[in-house]
C-alpha cells in the first residue's frame, strides 16, 4: 500500500514520521511538483494544485489534512471520483471552543473596553452585562459547533443554534433552513459564523442580514473569511450597529497590509489559527479509516459533494 502527502507549505516531515510509526510496512511518499506521475492507494492533502489531482487516477480515497472542503471541491469536475474523506474533529474541536469561549467572554466582560481604559489611563468599573441578554447563537451545528454550543452552556447564556436541516439539542433553541435565519439572528447578541463555505452560504452574512442581529451585537468568523461581505461588516461596525468582530478568517490570506481591518479598533484579528490539525489525532483516525476501508467497512465523514461538505 502507497500513501501519498502533499501541504502547500511543506512541512511533511512529521506526517511521513507518524505515518510510518503507526501503519508499519505502508508506503509514505511526498509529492513534488517534479513528479509525472503519483501512483498510491490513497492521498492525505491539503489545498492540492491541479496537477496533483490530474495524477490521482487510481486513488482509492483522498483524505483532508485539515477541516473544511472548499480548497478541494472547487475543482469540481477535475476532481477523481474516489471518496473525500473529512477529518472527524481529531482534536480541533476542544481548540475552536476555546478560541470562542474567549472571544465571548471578552464581550461579555467588557475586557476589550477595559482594554482601551487602560491605554488611555483610566479607572472605572463599568456596568456589567446580563447573562440573560447575551444570547449566543453558533450559526453552523455540525461537529464543531455542537462543541462550542456544549461549552458554552457551561456558563449559563442563552444557546440558540442555526443548522441548514432540523436538529434537536438540549438547551438550544434551533432553527433550521432558510426561512428561518432572519429570527434566528434577530434573538442572536454573538453571532458566532461556523458554517462550510459553499456557493450557498459564500457572502451569506452580508448588510441585509447583519443587520438582523440586534443593536451592539457581535461577530465572531471561525470558518472561512468569504462567508462574511467583509466591507458590509466594516459599515455596520462603524455606524455602531455592530459593537465589535473577531475574526480568524479572512477572504483573502494573509489578510493584505492595506485592509481597511487593520485600522478598525473594534474588529480583533488572528492569523487563522483557532484550530490548529493535531498531527497525531489526524495520523491515527486516517490510518484507522484506511483499514476499515482496505477491510471493506464503512467510515464516517465522507463528503456529500451536492452539498458541498
């Protein structure tokens, strides 16, 4: 059996390592630009040139370095058919809660205000916001939401929840499809964006439906940057409808040096890292779902291409 690796940055070294401490005996191969041909059984990739995809043409099953599809089912029709395999959390989705627990703690605390008193020399307590009024609504309920909706319940604020099909969560008031979303973001105080980019939801956050979000709300973006019509977030932020982002996301990155974001105080940026791929979490559920595909077994996580995710 051939493996076949491949990250735009190059950084294979420790998969070829884990790969080869884990599946004893398998095959690990990187491919380079070089090469004419890629012959494997199966592919772990991340963001692939076409080149690479055009050489798949046995391929039994590409498995994703990392979580989202986008970077691969814009190939469309150049794809091969074999079965995309996501990863099933491995370890990402304790960090994304993490990453919005803080962020919405932050709000809700009024650090980021504390923050700027303490730039500008000042001591004041300020009045506390009500729990019961800071309603978190994870747009988006899949693997990774369902964890930041569940810890986020730990401290008490309203949970609502947006999913493109019906769900039922303890203590989360759902709401499902599209005729739905307006109320779904009219109760929302955090609108926290955690949906798959798809020609659906592309921009899906723009002026009209921000706008929905109640007055002082706030954004946090941990999926991908072109699901918010980033200028329109930049208006609502400056004429105070929105209090304040954080973004981890961004339509084009790096984000460029002459964004209008870097010089709005009120949007908190991060360089796309609140969850990082655990190297040996991702080794592990890949090789195990090699096996029970090479025994003929179903696996989770494969990709519904109609859909996009």
């Amino acid at each position: 059996m051939r493996i076949l690796l491949y990250r735009p940055d190059g950084q294979l070294d420790p998969w070829v390592r884990d790969f080869a401490a884990v599946m004893p005996g398998v095959g690990v191969l990187v491919w380079r630009e070089e090469m004419q041909e890629a012959v494997c059984d199966y592919a772990v990739l991340w963001a692939p040139p076409a080149a690479l995809l055009a050489q798949l043409t046995h391929v039994k099953a590409i498995f994703l370095a990392g979580a989202g599809v986008d970077a691969l089912l814009k190939f469309g029709d150049a794809l091969p058919a074999a079965p995309i395999i996501r990863l099933g959390d491995a370890g990402m989705a304790v960090q994304m809660a993490e990453y919005v627990a803080h962020a919405v703690l932050r709000y809700f605390r009024r650090f980021d205000d504390y923050e700027k008193q303490a730039r500008r020399g000042i001591w004041a307590p300020l009045p506390p916001f009500e729990k019961q009024d800071f309603s978190i609504g994870v747009l988006g309920m899949g693997k990774l939401g369902s964890r930041v909706l569940e810890t986020m319940g730990h401290f008490g604020f309203p949970l609502r929840g947006w999913s493109r099909t019906p769900k039922q969560v303890d203590g989360v008031a759902c709401y499902a499809g599209m005729d739905s979303l307006d109320a779904f973001l009219a109760g929302t105080r955090v609108l926290v964006c955690m949906l798959p980019l798809t020609p659906e939801t592309t921009a899906l956050l723009d002026r009209a439906r921000m706008s929905q979000l109640p007055q002082g709300a706030y954004l946090i973006n941990v999926a991908r940057g072109a699901l918010v019509a980033e200028p329109d977030l930049l208006t609502l932020i400056r004429s105070g409808h929105l209090a304040g982002a954080t973004l981890d996301v961004f339509r084009n990155e790096p984000l460029p040096a002459p964004h209008p974001f870097w010089e709005e105080p009120r949007i908190s940026m991060t360089p796309h890292i609140s969850a990082l791929t655990v190297l040996h979490d991702s080794v592990l559920q890949i090789a195990g779902k090699i096996n029970a595909l090479e025994n003929g077994e179903p696996v989770a996580d494969v990709v519904d291409r109609s859909k996009g995710y």
